[in-house]
C-alpha cells in the first residue's frame, strides 16, 4: 500500500494510458488542422530551448514545461477530493484531459491573442505540436513525482520552482494565470525590463 496515497493503484493502466495517448492524438490533429507547425519555424534542431525569444514554445521543452510540471503536481493535489468517488486512473484520465483540453485552448487563436495583448509574449504564435506533446508529458511526470513525493515534498517543489522561475524569467505559472485572467501594467512593465 502507498503511504502517501492509501492506495496500491497504479496511475496509468493500459487503458488510462491509451486513453491519454488517444487524446493526445486527437490534440495533434486539432493543433495540427489549426496551422500549429510541427517544429521551430527557424529550423533550429535543439530539443530544448530555455530562452525567452522567438523559439519559445517551439521545441520539445522550453522554461514553460516547468510549468506543465507543476499543473500536474496541482492536478494530483486536487484529485484528492475526488478519492471517494473515482480510482485514481479514472482520476488520472480527467486530470489529464483537461490539460490535454488546456494545450489545444492555449493554442486557438483567441489565446495566443490574450497573450500577446495581455502578457510579455509578444512575438507569440503559439507552441509547435512537439512542444504540445511535451507539455502533456511534462503534465504527467509531474503527477507522478507529487504522487511519488508526498504532500509536502511536492509543496516545496512546487514553491521552489515558482520561484526559481520568477528568477530567471520573470515569470512562473501564477503570474501566468493572474496576467492571463486579470492583467496588471505594473506587472508587464516589470517583467519586460
């Protein structure tokens, strides 16, 4: 039995994880019908691009799949309230369909608008089909070290990335949300300094 979880069950069965790669197959063909190209238009071959400029969100993992990290530490946190209700694959399979949902919503066209017009992303035009792929893997392994981690491990792992992020780009997946949802000027001055 895990400790952490009070259960012995696995968070990918076969069918929870044909399921994931299903939906995530139906996420390539909708980003892919939306004009989102396969790889960096600039033809750079790097698997991981960690700066702020146009290859952002273009190669397999960028500063922002820290981010996708942490909404699957937050999703396994919140599958808690749901224990009594669904196993936890059931609870795996929802959490990741909405990140599945989220990487084609972030990459329609009124998103990527919201963006550029609302936060510091203005040469954004959206993450390429590999980096989507990616963010949902950088989803899953962060589900599976908050489940592997504990509670509190994962507190501290998710505030040390936020801030470690906060550091080095002046950005982290609360600024995110609060510029996404609620822009502040003194926020978009301070972080295109």
């Amino acid at each position: 039995m895990d400790r952490r979880d009070g259960t012995n069950e696995r968070i990918l069965t076969p069918g929870v994880a044909a399921y994931v790669v299903g939906a995530t197959l139906v996420a390539v063909g909708y980003l892919r019908f939306q004009g989102r190209l396969w790889w960096c238009e600039e033809g750079d071959l790097s698997p991981i691009s960690l700066g702020i400029d146009v290859h952002n969100s273009q190669h397999l993992f960028d500063v922002y799949s820290f981010s996708h990290v942490l909404h699957g530490v937050l999703f396994f946190g919140l599958r808690w309230w749901f224990r009594g209700r669904w196993s936890l694959p059931v609870r795996t399979a929802i959490a990741s369909t909405i990140e599945i949902v989220w990487e084609m919503a972030e990459n329609s066209p009124l998103v990527i608008d919201r963006y550029r017009t609302a936060m510091i992303a203005l040469g954004y035009t959206g993450d390429s089909i590999a980096n989507s792929v990616c963010d949902v893997a950088s989803y899953l392994l962060g589900f599976y070290l908050a489940r592997r981690l504990g509670l509190w491990p994962s507190v501290v792992l998710f505030v040390v990335t936020e801030l470690v992020l906060l550091w080095l780009i002046r950005d982290n997946l609360a600024l995110n949300v609060l510029m996404l949802l609620w822009p502040i000027d003194a926020v978009r001055k301070w972080q295109a300094e």
